[in-house]
C-alpha cells in the first residue's frame, strides 16, 4: 500500500506530468542507502518502489536515519517479491523498466527517458539476477574510470533522476524559477 502525505506540505511549481516517473529498488541491502534514495524521491516527487525481500527490516524506522522527516513527503510502494512486482508492472501499461547496471552498454546521458520510466537499481552487493536483466526495456551504464567497480547506489539514483527528470521537463529549471519572478539572470549592477 502506498504512503503518501505529500499533500500537505507545500509543492515547488513543476512542470505536471501524465504518471510518476519511478525508482524502484531491487532487494536493497543498506538502509542508508535506502533511506537517502528515498528522501531523493520525496525532494524530486518521484514514486518509490521497493522490492522485496530487502536484506534489512523495510520499515520506515529503518529509513529515518537517512530519510529524516521526508519519508513523509514520499510515495512508498511495497513489493514483496519480484514476482508481486512484475504483477503490478503488467497492469501498468506502456511504463518502460530502465535498469541502470555495471554492465550496460548504452550510457544512460544517451538514453530518450520518459515521464513515466521506472528506474530500476539492484542490490548494492550483487546487483539483480538475469531474470530482472532480461525483463528490462533498457540496461544503462552510467559511464566511470576503468578499474572502479561502481557508484554507491544512492549516488547512481540521483544521477540517473536527474538526467531523467532533465531530459522530461519533469522539474522547473533554475533560469525558469527566476524568470517567473522577473529576473533575466543577469548579474547585480556594481
């Protein structure tokens, strides 16, 4: 069952989209983790969906450390299983699953996102297993150094929203912020 408050605290003026995008997590190991991709969702109005079993006790006082108060800013989605997540996504018609992995071919800055994507990230200590690979729309690489095995996953979550939202219009920019009340953007007269 989602969880959301997110009505009651002030909105920042975006740019309306049709369906959330999403960031799902695969089996995630690390409440911190978890926890600071969660407040990214709340900060970014992204729905959260995480798929079970995680490798720690997914209540949201495992999330608070990291979270703080902004899980309740943010849409949870439980899944138990990859099986029950498969099952929500068939009835989700046209919303593409966007794996993010080391082994990707295709550079997520690359990628054509969509408003709807789900952006899905695996287990920080293995990843997801070939049956998730093979059930992707996408498998993106977020390019980096050779010899370096990856990003920290919260680190990868925002990166990867980021662009995504970029690319969407999913979020106001800071020129259209000052331009909405009136400032060209040019610097203070001295």
């Amino acid at each position: 069952m989602p969880t959301n408050a997110a009505a009651r605290l002030p909105q920042r003026p975006c740019k309306a989209r049709a369906a959330p995008m999403r960031i799902a997590l695969y089996q995630p190991d690390i409440p911190q983790n978890t926890g600071t991709i969660l407040r990214l969702c709340a900060c970014l109005g992204i729905e959260a969906h995480l798929v079970g079993p995680a490798g720690f006790p997914a209540s949201d006082r495992a999330f608070r450390r990291a979270g703080m108060d902004y899980l309740d800013a943010v849409v949870i989605v439980r899944h138990r299983s990859w099986r029950d997540f498969e099952s929500w996504r068939s009835g989700t018609e046209g919303h593409r699953l966007v794996l993010f992995t080391t082994t990707g071919a295709f550079s997520y800055l690359d990628y054509r996102y969509r408003g709807d994507d789900t952006l899905l990230f695996g287990r920080e200590s293995a990843g997801v297993p070939p049956e998730v690979h093979a059930a992707a729309d996408a498998r993106l690489v977020i390019p980096m150094r050779p010899g370096l095995r990856s990003l920290n996953v919260a680190v990868a979550a925002a990166m990867a929203a980021g662009e995504a939202l970029r690319q969407t219009g999913g979020t106001t920019s800071a020129a259209a912020d000052r331009e909405s009340n009136g400032d060209k953007g040019e610097p203070p007269a001295a």
